[in-house]
C-alpha cells in the first residue's frame, strides 16, 4: 500500500498523458502548459494540434492566434476552425495573410470573420524590411542557379489548403474568390452567407480552357453556394456564374435563395456527378425541367426541402349524368371508398410522383430524401 501512495503523475508514461491531454480544449491544454516544465513539453506535442477549433474560446483574437502559431501550431495542424478573429485592425497587423499559417493545414474554416484584401493572395504583404531581406537572398538565389541539383528547401510550395470553409462572412468579395484562383491544391469550396459574392466573379473564376491550359479554380471538385436569407443584403443570384461551365466540378450544393438561379445553370455542368439542394421550396415541375439535361448525375439529394403540392386535373362534378352512370356508380361506390386514402395523398404528395418522372430521366441515379416537407395550401 506505501508504494501506491507514493505513485504520482511522474510515473505515468507520457502516451497516457498525450492521451489524457488530448480531452482538454485549446485554453485549456495552454494553462496545463504553465504547470511545470514536463507539462510543458508534451503540450507542445504535434499530435494534441491536429485539430483546432477555435470556435469556442471567447473573447480570441488574432494575436492569441499569433502566439498559438509562433509556441504550438507547427506541422502537425491539419485543420482549423476560426470564429470571429480578424475584426479589428490592430489584430489585422499581426495576421495579415494565410500564408504565415502552417504548410500542413488542410482544412480552413471561417466563421464570421471579418477579412482584409489580401488575406487569400499567396504572397505576404511586402515591407522595407522585407525588401532589404530580398535584396540580401538574391545572392543565394544566384549559387542555386549554379548548383541546380541543390534542393530548394527554402522555396515556398504555395498555400496547401484543400478544403476552405466560409459560413457568415460578409467582407468575402469577388477579389478574395479571384485571389483562390492560385491555390493549387483547392479542391473543396463552401460559400454560406457569402453576401458580396456575385455572378460575374464566379464566371472569371471557373475552371475553363485558356491559352496555357486550364484557367480558374482548374482542381475544384466541390462547390457549395448557400444563402439562407438575411436583412439588409440584396440577393447576388452568384449561382448563374455556374453557366460558364466549371470543368472538373464533380459535386454541387445549392441552398437558401440560390437554389432557383443555380438549378437554371446546372445543366451546363458536364462533369456533375452528385447534387444536393437543400433549405429550399420546390416544385416537381421545376426539378424536372432542370435534370433533363444532366444525364451524367448519379446521386440527387434533398435536404431539408419544402415540396409544392402538385397541382392536378380538376374534376368537374355534376356533368354527364344518365343511366350508365347510375349503374355503375352503385357498384364502384365500395372501390372508390376503399381506395379513398390511397388515391388522396398520391395526389397532393409529390415524392412518389418525383420518384417516377426523375427514375425515366436519370436511371442510374440514386434519390436521397432528407427531412423533406410538402407544402399545405389553406385553401
């Protein structure tokens, strides 16, 4: 029994202690830092930064984010989630651009943030420094040329970001999207609430062919454009820039108000595989019409999607009364009130009816019908 009580957190290897860590938020792995030195090292450890979520710290700004950078993140940061940092311009000072973020992040998301110009642009902002540290390295510059079996440690790769988030970021314009067009490694896009976004900048940034190859956002795979509705912004309808023709898009989400412009495009997507809509009213009508032409498209997913009643034939009664009538009226009166609670809901469900007139379209393609409405008429 002396032996256990003299047992402390000494004895306890340090995987364990990586592992117990691992359970804390990021304010808290940084005040179990300060304990003592031991602690201090394995907070450092790359594998507790992983996966950031900042989204939670209250009150976080971008010069905590400077220090997290310069003391913890470092190459094992693979994603990173942001909430309301770079708002002010003191803060803006210190990160002004996404390239002082590690080369091993994949994963950005951005959560109300506010942005400076050139945040998405792969160069850093140049300074007097700067330009003096540039003058000096044209020396080494001038050896690598001499020596081209030299490996080129120091030459930046580019942002290595594939996946970008932006949910409720209002300062994001066409000359950030445009500024995206260099990373090469892009091939995940979601706009939500991107209000200054407009038709026009998506058209100059769609992947299409140039004179050098090519041109645009060339290895995006995934777009996403959503817009659920907020005051004091007027609608950009950006989903038509999809009518350029965005080469290489595989997947695409519309939702909120873009739905109705970006159905209206998506058929000149001819590479568009998978199709989600989401937070939207629709009627079978208007799907139809926009699925004829993607003969390619192999999954269609609903979520969250308000269907309009479909509007049927009308029938008249008191018309065409005579003795066949009365004959067989008595004897389908049991058929008809049997199938009464049949035949009702097929008429005003559109579902079924979609089912059908989207299985002789697209017949490879699979339905999915996520937390779906049907829109009731008062009258």
């Amino acid at each position: 029994m002396d032996e256990f009580k003299s047992c402390h957190l000494d004895y306890v290897p340090e995987n364990i202690l990586i592992d117990v860590l691992s359970f804390l938020s990021v304010r808290e792995l940084v005040r179990a830092g300060r304990v003592c030195k031991r602690w201090k090292r394995l907070v450092k450890d790359q594998r507790l930064w992983r996966f950031v979520d900042l989204t939670a710290w209250k009150g976080v700004t971008s010069r905590i984010l400077w220090v997290l950078l310069r003391q913890y993140l470092g190459c094992g940061l693979r994603c990173l989630w942001l909430r309301g940092l770079l708002l002010s311009a003191r803060d803006l000072r210190s990160l002004p651009s996404c390239q002082v973020l590690p080369p091993s992040l994949l994963v950005l998301e951005l959560r109300g943030c506010e942005l400076p110009r050139g945040f998405f642009n792969q160069a850093l902002p140049t300074s007097p420094a700067q330009e003096r540290a540039e003058a000096t390295s044209s020396v080494s510059a001038q050896q690598q040329r001499r020596d081209p079996k030299r490996k080129r440690l120091d030459s930046p790769s580019g942002i290595p970001i594939e996946t970008l988030v932006l949910n409720n970021v209002p300062s994001f314009t066409d000359q950030h999207l445009e500024s995206l067009t260099s990373w090469e490694r892009l091939s995940r896009l979601e706009l939500r609430d991107t209000f200054r976004v407009t038709a026009n900048g998506l058209r100059s940034c769609a992947a299409k062919d140039g004179t050098c190859g090519v041109e645009g956002l060339s290895r995006l795979k995934f777009l996403e454009i959503g817009i659920t509705g907020r005051q004091g912004y007027q609608l950009q309808m950006a989903s038509l820039g999809l009518g350029a023709g965005w080469l290489g898009l595989e997947e695409l989400s519309l939702g909120g108000k873009e739905v109705g412009p970006g159905l209206l495009c998506a058929s000149r997507l001819k590479d568009l595989k998978r199709l989600c809509l989401w937070a939207c009213t629709l009627s079978e009508m208007q799907i139809v019409r926009s699925c004829r032409m993607l003969r390619g498209l192999h999954q269609l997913e609903f979520l969250d999607v308000t269907f309009q009643p479909r509007q049927g034939p009308q029938v008249v009664e008191g018309e065409g009364g005579g003795e066949e009538e009365e004959q067989d009226g008595e004897e389908a009166a049991g058929e008809e009130n049997s199938n009464d609670d049949n035949k009702t809901p097929d008429m005003n469900d559109p579902i079924p009816s979609l089912r059908r007139s989207l299985a002789v379209l697209l017949p490879s393609c699979t339905l999915v019908f996520t937390n779906c409405s049907i829109q009731i008429n008062a009258d």
